[in-house]
C-alpha cells in the first residue's frame, strides 16, 4: 500500500499550459502528408491542411508548437518559403533523408496552421547557416506594423496584419548539426544574432537560446555566465533511447522484451536529474528564475519501421510510450519553476508523435491518449505531492514504481496523474486529502496486458482510455488500484 499526501491548500505555482507543447519539423511525412497535403489533394482538407489531423490536434488544446526543425531550422532559408509556390525556390533536405523540399509550406502556411490550431507559434531561426540580416528581416516580415520593407512585402504575398510572434529560437543544436560550434562561440554568436530579434510595436519576443545536449553541463554554464541577461529561455534535448546509446541500434518500436521495458523507464526517469542539474547551474546566474528552461526537445526514439526510409523516422507508439509520456509530464510540472515550455518531437509522423498517418487514414497513438488525459493539467496550480514511491526492482536495479502529479484547475477541480511504471506489478495507492471529503470521483486509464500494445491503420482502436473504475473515496481517503504498466488520470469534483 502506498501512501500519497495530497494538500489541496497548498499550491507550488502553476503549471504553465507550455509544458504541452509539440515540435513540427520538415523531416520525413511530418509536414508534407503528415499535416500538410495541398488544396489538390484528395485527401479532405481544409486550404491544404488535413482535416482529419486538424481535427484531432485541435482536440488536444495544443499551446504552443515549434517549427521548422529541429536540424532543418539551421539550413532553412526563409525567403525560399514565400511568394507564388510555383516560383518557390527547392532544396535538398540534407539531414533528414537527402530529398527534395519544395517550400510549398513557409511561413504564411506555419502561421496559419497556428491559427487553425489555436495554437501559438515558436518559431526557430537560422544561426548555422544564416545571417543575422535573414534573421533580423523574418521577424519584421512577420511582425512589423506600418511600413518597412519587409511588411510591405508580406502585404504583396498576401498578408496585411502582422502576425503575433511570441516565441523565436535562436539556432537548433549548435553544438551538433546546426554548426558544430562550441559554447563560448556559440554564446558569442548568440549575444549578436539575438539583438536584432526585435520587438516591433508591442508584438514581444521571447528569445531562446540554443541550450545543452543532455547532461552537457559546461554548455549550460558558458551560456548562462556569457548571455544569460539576454535571453528568457534555454533549451534541454534530451531524448529517452532504450539502449541509452546512439550508436548502432535504438532497438525496436514494438518488439521489446522486459529488459527493454525496463531500461527504457530507467532512461526517461534520467530526465529529472538533468533538470535538478541544469537549474542548479541556472540558478547561480539567475537565482530569480527569470531565464525558462525550454526542453524543446524530448520523448522515445527507436529505430525506424522496417522498409521505412531511415531519414525519415517514422516509428511506431506503444503502451511504453504512454508511459515515457506521462512520466516526463509529471516530472516537468514537478519543476515547472524553471521548466517553462517542453515540447515532445514530433507531433505527426515522426518520433513520438501523437498521430499517425498512410495516405487518407490516420490514428491516434497511446501518446496522443495520454497528452489529452493530462491536459486538465495546463494552467492549473501544482499541488504538494507527498509519498515515497516503493521500488521497481529488475536484476540488480532498481527504480521508483510511480509517478504521480496533482493540479487543482480554475474551478477547483483537482487531477491526479499517476503512472505505474512496473511491467508487471499492481500498486495499491491511498491519497490523503487534507480536507476534500464531499467530492466525487471520476477517471481515465490507458493500459493494456502487452505491453507493447499499439494502433494500427486496421486496428486503430487497440488502445485507448477507458472509463477508471477502481477508484473509492471514503471520508478523506482516496483508494486506488493501479493495474501494472498504467497511466491513470483521476478528478475529484
Ligand atoms: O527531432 C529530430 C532531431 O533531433 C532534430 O532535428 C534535432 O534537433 C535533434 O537532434
């Protein structure tokens, strides 16, 4: 049995609604297919976006969504992306499987994708191979009121308003593919690029800066010692590989055995010693918390489905995945202090994605399941969780079994999410609720007996949240059976 304190009266801040944010990069079918089909296309949409993707990322109250990469946003010139499509300049995509991109998807068709999404935009810039005039010119091409130049050129192409510009990168992985720089020149680079990102009429940038690549922590250090007063955000990737190792093979999507399951858990709960880390170093150069840590880049990442083309990343999402997804929630409302904004790659067709899409059809992955269990969480107030996790013991290792997380939301509801993470092991949870007793009890799970369950184009439906029935509130006391390699989400109104 294991004992959880709840304290509704006592909050720990609140849980910014950023921390669900998705990454759409020009990699593999995430933009072209996956979202973006053209106004032509059989496949129903609505000016060229899918309808049947529109539609379920809708659903999901997206806050916030990165774009154009990842790798990509470093060799991407913007000018390319704008004007007639028929005179839109071509590339080579160079990372991600050396083919064509047409630019048919730019800027206008990003920022109008956020308007149907409702979501806000984070856009990333150019420093590998950009200049700092390309930079300067994108964001007064977007959002400049009046007349400049480049507004005047939005106008020709179509648009008058300028668009809201809340969140700009600048440079992806410097460190590795977008310019193999180290931090001292990089941070040099930064203090430069970042000054002409400007804020045009009262449009407001939050500036990231280009962070570490997992426990790099010289990186952060540099960083925060050389540029930290001019930046609001740093970035964290950090990506959960079940063999924790990049060379050879990430393993399989979905056929894993315990050990895999296991390491994989391991891996992710990794997660948290680098943000208690990376803060560590923040907080020396900033003890007020003024610069967010931004994982703009997290979530599983396997080898690809056989017979897919290996620069496009195409995998599948299982049960496992559910898990990564809703271990990794709980950890960033744990220190959302410092965690700002964490945005899971990718939102279609690549990595972790929430969706899947062949031709016309599409389905929803067990990670999408879990991003709209835990979406009651976004603004709502963190809750002090008490408890001792028991412990997840295979071989000779061991990890914590649960992950549990509480929010109380505008109307005071309160949502617990907890994640049992043991292969094959029930845990029996009591929460103590200092002072909620009246109140009813509903709730969500997503579990399955294999544990690398999944939805397929014929079976799309394989895993899906249930209605939770094991859940009993009794005075102040709240009894829950968490059945092995669950994600439950329980509201007590
Ligand atoms: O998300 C896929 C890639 O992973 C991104 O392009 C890059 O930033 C990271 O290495």
């Amino acid at each position: 049995m294991v004992k959880i304190g709840i304290n509704p009266k006592e909050t720990k801040g609140t849980i910014s609604r950023y921390l669900y944010g998705q990454f759409a990069e020009h990699l593999g079918r995430c933009i072209y297919e996956g979202i973006w089909v053209g106004p032509d296309s059989p496949i129903p949409n609505t000016e060229g976006y899918r309808n049947d993707v529109l539609e379920a990322l809708k659903k999901l109250q997206i806050p916030v969504l990165r774009w154009p990469g990842g790798c990509f946003a470093d060799e991407y010139h913007w000018m390319d992306g704008i004007g007639p499509k028929s005179q839109r300049a071509r590339m080579i995509n160079n990372h991600w499987g050396g083919v064509e991109e047409n630019n048919h998807f730019g800027t206008h068709e990003f920022l109008r994708l956020c308007e149907l999404l409702e979501t806000e935009p984070y856009i990333n810039g150019n420093v590998g191979s950009g200049t700092v005039r390309e930079m300067q010119q994108w964001v007064e091409y977007m959002t400049f009121d009046g007349e400049s130049p480049m507004a005047s050129l939005r106008k020709e192409n179509g648009r008058g308003e300028p668009w809201r510009l809340p969140f700009f990168g600048v440079g992806n992985e410097n460190w590795g593919c977008g310019g193999n720089m180290r931090p001292e020149y990089y941070a040099d680079l930064y203090r430069q690029y970042s000054s002409y990102v400007r804020n045009y009429g009262d449009n407001r940038v939050y500036k990231i800066a280009c962070g570490p690549n997992t426990d790099d922590y010289r990186w952060t250090e540099v960083l925060m010692r050389e540029a930290h007063h001019l930046m609001d955000g740093l970035s964290l990737h950090y990506y959960t590989l079940p063999t924790g190792n990049w060379q050879g093979s990430k393993g399989s999507s979905t056929e894993f055995g315990v050990d895999e399951w296991f390491a994989t858990m391991k891996n992710t709960l990794y997660m948290e010693e680098l943000i208690v880390k990376h803060s560590a170093i923040m907080d020396k150069y900033d003890p007020e918390g003024k610069v967010g840590l931004i994982v703009d880049e997290w979530g599983g990442w396997y080898d690809v489905e056989p017979g897919t083309n290996p620069g496009f990343l195409y995998q599948q999402n299982t049960l496992r995945d559910a898990l990564i997804a809703g271990v990794n929630l709980n950890i960033f409302h744990k220190y959302s202090k410092r965690v700002k904004m964490a945005n899971i790659a990718q939102v279609v067709n690549v990595l972790q994605a929430m969706v899947l899409t062949e031709g016309d059809k599409m389905l929803l992955t067990p990670t999408y399941h879990v991003f709209d269990m835990f979406k009651v969480h976004q603004d709502a107030e963190l809750l002090d969780v008490e408890f001792e996790s028991p412990m997840y013991k295979h071989g000779s290792q061991m990890i914590p079994q649960l992950s549990v997380s509480a929010s109380v939301d505008r109307k005071g509801a309160i949502h617990i999410s907890l994640c049992n993470l043991h292969h094959a092991v029930s845990a029996s949870v009591t929460c103590e609720l200092n002072g909620v007793a009246g109140r009813e009890v509903s709730g969500t799970m997503l579990t399955h007996s294999a544990l690398n369950a999944h939805n397929t184009f014929r079976r799309p439906d394989e895993l899906a949240p249930v209605p939770f029935t094991g859940a009993k509130l009794e005075d102040d006391w709240l009894h829950a059976e968490l059945p092995p390699a669950s994600v439950v989400v329980l509201t007590l109104k």
